[in-house]
C-alpha cells in the first residue's frame, strides 16, 4: 500500500493530502511536466512524434539497431544523438529513427556507439 502524507499539503491545504508537498502543482518548484500527461513539454514532443510519423509515412518500419519489422503501433522513436548529449536536439526530427520498444530500452541514454560496443 502506497504511503499516504499525514500532514495537510503545504501548497494547496489539501486534507488529506492525496499527495506530498513536493508533488503538488501548487508548488513552483514543480515542473509542469511532471505532473500532467499532457504539459507543455509532453505536448512538444508529441508534435514531433506526429511530424516525424507524417513525414515517414509506411505499413512497417524497422528497427534501426536490431533490424526488427514493425507495425506502426509497435514502433518507438529513438534519439540517435542522446538527449543527456545534446539536448538542442531534442526536437529535431533528423534524431529520430524507429525502433523497437526492447532496443531503444537497453540503448537508454548510451551513444550509438557505446550502444554497438556493448
């Protein structure tokens, strides 16, 4: 069971607190994308995972690090230069490539190259 707050929250005097002081989005510290599926960041990227999939219409994709075929629905979208390496890349479709849910998982954050050698 989850563990519940035992004070009222801090930010929004919610009692009881369904949430800690450090979660509310009451609180300026908090990043709009941490609470909400669809924040501005969420919104963002979504666009971009839209306009790449528009821009590269096709049945099936494959995974650019296995060579997996997958459907539409199957297909994540990999950064091939890491967000944590450059994040002015972030958005930019020409970073993106398809691949598999198992692959872009064990790639994480690690360069192609590190990706390959491991």
């Amino acid at each position: 069971m989850p563990v519940q707050p035992k004070k009222p929250c801090k930010w929004c005097g919610e009692y009881p607190a369904r949430h800690f002081a450090y979660q509310c989005k009451e609180n300026p510290k908090v990043r709009s994308y941490h609470i909400t599926k669809h924040g501005k960041v969420a919104q963002t990227w979504w666009n971009v995972r839209r306009k790449w999939f528009d821009d590269n219409k096709a049945d099936n994709y494959t995974c650019y690090l296995c060579g997996k075929w997958l459907t539409p629905a199957e297909t994540t979208l990999d950064h091939v230069v890491p967000r944590s390496h450059d994040a002015s890349l972030r958005y930019e479709t020409s970073n993106l490539r398809p691949c598999c849910y198992t692959c872009n998982g064990l790639k994480g954050s690690k360069s192609l190259e590190n990706y390959k050698k491991s």
